[in-house]
C-alpha cells in the first residue's frame, strides 16, 4: 500500500510541475503487478492481455 501511495504521490507532483505546458495530462493505469513478503505473502498480477 505504502508504496502505491508514493507512486501517486510522485506523479502527483510531476503533474502539478507540468499542467503548465498541457492541462490534458491524464495519469492511469497504476496497478500492483508483483509484491513479496507481508503478511498476506507475495503476490503477481496474471495479466490477460
């Protein structure tokens, strides 16, 4: 979670240096694709593309 939450922090910020040059931006696609360890052990996204 921790780090999910930097992730959209750090993009957060990058965003808000460049709505300057083009407000049409969109950020997406943010998503867990691997995690080890944790209570819950590890974790990998089964991508279906």
């Amino acid at each position: 979670m921790e780090a999910l939450m930097a992730v959209n922090i750090g993009l957060i910020t990058i965003y808000d240096m460049c709505k300057a040059l083009s407000k049409e931006m969109v950020i997406s696609n943010i998503r867990l694709l691997t995690k080890t360890g944790g209570k819950s052990g590890d974790y990998k996204l089964l991508r279906k593309d």
